[in-house]
C-alpha cells in the first residue's frame, strides 16, 4: 500500500508534467491542492514532500517549477508540521534563490515565500521553542554549510541570514555547532562580494557575542582571542587578502561587537605571539585607529591618560604598537604623551631608515595637517599651565622634521612649525604640568619595551635577509 502509494504519486507528476507540456492545463494542479486542502489527511504528507524535494532540485526547469510550487502550499496547508523535513526543504529551495532571469521567476518567487513561512514558523513566539524542537538542527546546519560555498550571492546571502536568524533566537540549541560553523565562516570572509563579507562578520560576531557571551569572562576572552589569532593568521597567509579585506573585517568587527575589547585583544595576541608580520598587522590597526569612523569613541578615549582606564588600554595597545616604530610615534601623539615622543624620536638614530618607514612618516605628517590632530595643533599655542605639553610637542614635532628628507612632507610641517611660538630659549619646563605626568604611567618601563621589541625586529630582519641570500637548503 505504502509503496504503491509513493509509485502513483511518481506517476501523477510525469503525467500531470505530460498534460501540462500539452495543453498547459493548469487547472489540473490548482484541483489537485484543492482536493488536499479539503482532507488533508488523506495524503500521507512525509512521502510525498519527500518526492516533491527530490523533484525540485530536477534540471528540468519546468519539473522543477511544479514541484517548488507544490512545496509552497505544502508548507501552507501542513505548517509547522512540515519542518521536520526542514533540511530537505532548504536543499531544495536555496540554490533557486538565485534565479533573476524572467523565465525562472515563478521558482525564484515560491522559494522566497517557502523561505519566508518556514522563518514566520520558527519565529512565531507562541510555539517557537515546541517548533524548532521538531527540526532537526544538525542535518539543516549541514545543508546551510553546505551552500554557504555556493557560487551564488543570493544563496550565500539567504544561508548566512538563517544561520544568523538560528543562533539569535536558540542560541542554546545552536551553540553545539559554533565552532565547527566557525572554521567554514572564516573561509567566507575572503569571498568577493562585501555583502556577503560583512553578512558573514554578523554571523560571526553574532556566534561570539550570543554563544559565549553568557559564560565566565575568561571562557569568553578564550573564544575572541582563538577567533581574532585565527583571522591574523587568515591575514599572514595572503597578502591579497590583507591588503583587500582586513580594514573593512576589522572595521566592521568594532561595529559589531565592543571595539575596545577587539583592539585589546588583538594587541595582547600581537605581544604574546610570534607573529611574522607583526609590524604590518600593527601598522593597519593604527591607521584604523587613528582615521576611521567606527573608532571615533575609542580614539577619543585615548585622548586622556590621566584616566585610569585608558591609561591601561593605552598601555595594552603600546606593548604590541612597538613593533612598528612610526605607529608607536602616532599612538603617544594621540594620548599626547608628547615627552615620550621625543625621546622616541631620538631612539631612530638607531631604527633602520627604510623607504617604507619613510612612506610611514609622511603618512603621519599628512595625519597631522588632518582634522583629526587639530587638537594637537592647538596644543602648540596654548598657553595654559606654562604650556609644558606645548614646548614637548613642539621640540618632538621638529623631531620628526629632522628624521625626514627634504620632502613635501617635510616642507609641510616645516611650515606648520614656523606657525609655533619659539620655545627654545624658554625658561625650564614645568614637568608636572605635562598630561604625561599626571598620568600614572610608568615611560621608562615603556622607552624599555620598545627598545627591546626593536632589538628583536632587527634581528628578524636581518635573519630575513640571511635566508633571502642563502635560501634554506631542503
Ligand atoms: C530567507 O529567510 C531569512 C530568515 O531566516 C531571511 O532573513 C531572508 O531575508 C530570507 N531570504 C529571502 C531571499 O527571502
Ligand atoms: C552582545 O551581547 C550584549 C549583552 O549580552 C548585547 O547588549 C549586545 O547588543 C550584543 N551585541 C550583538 C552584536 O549582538
Ligand atoms: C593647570 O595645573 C593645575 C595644577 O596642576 C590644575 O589644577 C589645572 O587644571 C591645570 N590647568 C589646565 C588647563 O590643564
């Protein structure tokens, strides 16, 4: 009975496919699904959704169209007793998503409304939590990751907004899958289109901030940290990959979760690990840092480090933002550490002059004509208690001037500094006025970290060289 039952159905299609070929009779269908409204106990639901899935994903588009359409009214007349069958539905309905031509247009229109009552499904508040007990989540996420490889935007688009829509409303039933989740999400994060980029970081962000969120401090500090070492290793593989996507991932990071956190973390694992490229990495923080939108409020922070707080956060961001010594400058400019700043200028007599640590300088300088110094600027004329931090800014700024060629650059700050009232002749500094004093920051425990941080960049670089010229033999 059973069998005969499922043959016939076979049967029905082709035959129903056959008089529609020939007569375009689409009555037959609407009289069919009629029949089924009326009684639906009368068709055995489980076999036949499971023959209209396998009919869906035909090549035969107009097979293929039937048997979307059927699935929609299935989802209608069954409803939430339909989603035990939920991976199949999604195997079937998700790659049609991508359809944008006219003659697919009724595929791609069922797919969307089958997408959208099963989420009304799921999502209606009275039976959510009985609902999603009768999916079974572990085959659906191996369809969802399945496609999240599909060469279609649409498709990637729609499986990320599931999976995002899964762990925002049963973070508990979905948190056995994070992590494996997690590796192919972080594969994502190189596709082409941005839309899916940043549709991926949400997913992430999402999976970090739900999942472990609830959990001790220190498990959640385990997870950011294992996630952000995996997304600089992703960036130390391929240079493409840095150079294109690591400032929008990093910037739409800080959107998402707490940027502080991510800078903190980030710096902590720049110090803790041996990281090759570890001056590139700080390099594109810091200019992240100290230019973009998303970063206004920790930038701002940082400004005062005659407060606690960011007193620390500067000190945790300093030990890694040694590694590249033009970033260190920008760093103490910000939190106007200008004494500091100095003495760092004078520590590049011993900095190897390259033309990218040029490059940086003149990035800095142009920095400062930004408006994002011009408070900077405005410290060189004030005039408040003895200006101590003024005639530091001053004597470190031509500091800088002196580290540079006669370039444009240089002319520009050198115009810039004949603006400044001269210093040089002044009565002695009163120290204890300087932001830098009043904070309770320890400098030569940080002239220290640098130097060494720098010690070891040298030999790196020169062992660099070394295996250039002698290349490994193996
Ligand atoms: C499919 O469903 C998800 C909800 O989980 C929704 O966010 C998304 O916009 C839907 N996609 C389309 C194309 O309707
Ligand atoms: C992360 O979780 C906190 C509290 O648990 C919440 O306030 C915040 O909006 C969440 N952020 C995201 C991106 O979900
Ligand atoms: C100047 O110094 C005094 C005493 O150190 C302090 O109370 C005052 O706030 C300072 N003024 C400015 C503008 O920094």
């Amino acid at each position: 009975m059973y069998l005969l039952y499922y043959y016939m159905f076979h049967i029905f299609i082709c035959v129903y496919i056959y008089i529609y070929n020939f007569f375009r009779c689409e009555t037959t269908l609407s009289q069919f699904l009629k029949t089924i409204k009326s009684d639906s106990s009368s068709v055995r639901m489980e076999d036949t959704i499971n023959i209209l899935i396998i009919h869906a994903q035909s090549p035969n588009e107009l097979i293929k169209s039937i048997a979307i359409t059927w699935i929609r009214e299935f989802v209608q007349i069954f409803g939430p007793n339909v989603l035990p069958h939920a991976s199949g539905i999604f195997t079937a309905i998700l790659p049609c998503l991508e359809y944008n031509v006219d003659s697919k247009k009724n595929i791609k229109e069922c797919a969307v409304s089958v997408n959208n009552s099963i989420m009304s499904l799921i999502s209606s508040s009275e039976h959510k939590s009985q609902n999603i007990e009768k999916i079974d989540l572990r085959s659906v996420m191996e369809v969802l990751s399945q496609y999240l490889t599909h060469n279609s935007v649409h498709t990637k688009i729609a499986v990320l907004k599931w999976i995002h829509h899964l762990f925002t409303h049963f973070p508990s039933e979905m948190s056995p899958h994070a992590s494996n989740l997690g590796a192919n999400l972080l594969g994502i994060l190189s596709d082409n289109s941005d839309e899916v980029v940043l549709q991926c970081l949400s997913v992430l962000a999402e999976i970090l901030n739900s999942t472990y969120n609830k959990d001790s401090n220190d498990f959640n500090k385990v997870h950011y940290r294992k996630f952000l070492l995996s997304l600089i290793n992703l960036f130390g593989e391929e240079k493409k990959f840095l150079d294109n996507r690591a400032s929008l991932i990093i910037r739409q990071l800080c959107v998402l979760l707490n940027a502080e956190y991510i800078y903190r973390t980030f710096s902590e694992i720049i110090d803790e690990e041996v990281i090759k490229f570890a001056s590139t990495m700080v390099r594109l923080l810091n200019m992240i840092l100290l230019t973009s939108p998303e970063l206004f409020e920790l930038r701002n922070a940082l400004r005062d480090i005659t407060n606690e707080h960011s007193a620390s956060l500067f000190k945790c961001l300093y030990r890694s933002w040694a590694h590249c010594p033009v970033s260190t400058l920008c760093l103490c400019l910000l939190t106007q550490s200008y004494q500091h700043v100095s003495q760092l200028v004078v520590l590049f007599a011993d900095v190897e002059i390259t033309l990218e640590l040029l490059n940086e300088l003149d990035k800095l300088v142009q920095l400062i004509e930004s408006p994002i110094f011009a408070s900077l600027r405005l410290t060189l004329v004030s005039k408040a208690n003895n200006s101590a931090d003024a005639q530091h800014l001053a004597h470190a700024l031509f500091g800088i001037l002196m580290l540079l060629p006669q370039t444009e650059a240089f002319n520009l700050l050198k115009n810039r500094l004949q603006c400044v009232p001269n210093y040089w002749g002044q009565t002695r500094i009163n120290e204890e006025n300087s932001l830098q004093h009043k904070s309770n920051i320890d400098f030569d425990v940080l002239l220290e970290h640098f130097k060494k941080v720098q010690k070891f960049q040298r030999t790196l670089r020169i062992q660099q060289r070394r295996n250039i010229i002698l290349p490994e033999d193996n």
